[in-house]
C-alpha cells in the first residue's frame, strides 16, 4: 500500500483507475487489488517474514511509521540490526537476518529489536525453512545468545 501523499505521479495509460483507495485513520491508502478480487487472508497466528537487503520495504518511503515501530529506536543501535536483511512480522520491520550458506545448508541468523513470543520464533523458523527451499537446502536458525 502507499500513501497518497507518498505518489509522485499518477502513473501512465491509466494506471490509477486500476487501484483502490481506503481512508485509514486520516490517511489515504492506494493498492493495486490481486487478480480475482479480494486478497486471501493471512493464516491464524503471528506472520514473520525474512526480506532480502533489496526489497524496498522501509527504503523507498518518507514517513516509516506503517512498517517500522520507533518505539524499537531505543532498544540499541537500530542501523546496525538492519544492516543486511530484514525481518518483518506481521508487517513492521523488528530487524535483521544474515546468512551463511555452507554447500549442505543455509543457517539464518536474526538479529531482532524485540524479543519474540513462542508462536513468533516458529513463524521466524517457517519463514527460514521456505528460504531454504528456495534455495534447494535445508536451513536452520541460530538464535545466538537468545537460543
């Protein structure tokens, strides 16, 4: 979703009269709908995603507020857990993911602002094992010190 006042222009051959617009709490809100209609709702459950260093989740906007909590900004140095990858759950960034491919497997390794609840960590864990199907490897997490 993008905010209106976050459109630097209305996009070419028409391209606005294909998104949506919904007004939440005082903010214009503009989306391009899913094929078919109306998006799948998410599964029951905290959703955690691991985002690569170039997905433009919090670079690409001004105002951060919708996908980053500043109440984290005081946790510790915030640049520092964002450095590589990111992690998201349920839609606000909470910090970092690194890697390590070693030819029989992918170990991900989260550096997080916040700590995670049970159901979070099996979400984080979910989300590292989709990544290493993708890349065709068993994955596991290294929770360092919080382990």
């Amino acid at each position: 979703m993008v905010r209106a006042g976050d459109r630097r222009r209305e996009g070419r051959s028409g391209e606005r009269r294909n998104l949506v617009s919904e007004r939440i709490d005082g903010t214009e809100w503009w989306w391009a709908p899913p094929p078919g209609g109306e998006p799948a709702l998410p599964a029951a459950g905290p959703l955690v995603q691991l985002l690569p260093n170039y997905d433009e989740y919090l670079g690409s906007y001004r105002d951060h507020g919708p996908t980053f909590d500043s109440s984290m900004l005081g946790a510790r140095w915030v640049e520092a857990a964002f450095a590589a990858h990111l992690v998201v759950r349920d839609g606000m960034a909470i910090g970092g993911w690194k890697r390590e491919v070693t030819g029989r497997d992918v170990v991900v390794r989260p550096d997080l602002l916040t700590a995670l609840d049970p159901a979070e960590r099996l979400a984080l864990e979910s989300a590292a094992a989709a990544y290493g199907r993708f890349l065709d490897l068993p994955a596991q997490v290294d929770w360092g010190d919080d382990g």
